[in-house]
C-alpha cells in the first residue's frame, strides 16, 4: 500500500520552509536578523554619545562590519558611540564570532 499525504499551501508552509529547506538558508537569515537588530538598536539616540539618533546607513554598516568581524567603522567608536552604543557592537562581535566558529566545520563538507 502506498501512503499519501496531503500537502497544504499556507503562511505555515511557507513559514517553515523558509527555515526548513536549506541550513545555509538559516545561516544567512540568522545573520541577517542580528544585523537588522543591532541596526535597530544602534539607530536608538541613547546609542550614540550626543544623545541624537545615529543614521540608517551608518547604524547598518556599524552592525554589519561588527557581525561579520570585518572591524570596518564610518565613525569612530571610541567618541561617537555611548556606552550602550559600545555594548551593542561588543554583543554583536560575540555573536558573529560565536557563528563563524560554530560554522567552521560545516565548511569542511
């Protein structure tokens, strides 16, 4: 006897196929989501040391360049963020760092 299943087409299909069809496809969401919320959270004016909300393009790459390690800035850390601001970029290289590492030996496949 041959088992068929039913297949539905809906927001939870395609929910969990977004997560479930591929790892690199996680992989990149996941570090995507990081990005946008460490650019979130940089764009905040508590953020930055003048107390006045920080650009989209500058709190993006910021983000970016700290998940992925790269260590690239458009302003310096030192003056410009606060020290929520510096707390943000330290969690963001943790937790970019954390992935590459957790990921190295998948690339080995």
């Amino acid at each position: 006897m041959v088992e068929r299943r039913q297949v539905t087409v809906g927001t939870m299909g395609v929910r969990q196929s977004l997560f479930t069809t591929h790892p690199a496809r996680t992989v990149v969401l996941a570090f995507a989501t990081v990005i946008l919320g460490g650019t979130g959270l940089l764009s905040l004016p508590i953020a930055s040391e003048q107390g006045s909300a920080t650009g989209f393009v500058t709190a993006l790459f910021t983000s970016t360049s700290a998940v992925c390690v790269t260590g690239l800035v458009v302003v310096d850390t030192g003056t410009y963020w606060s020290g929520f601001g510096e707390g943000v970029i330290l969690a963001l290289i943790q937790v970019g760092g954390f992935g590459i590492i957790a990921l190295a030996p998948c690339w080995r496949c």
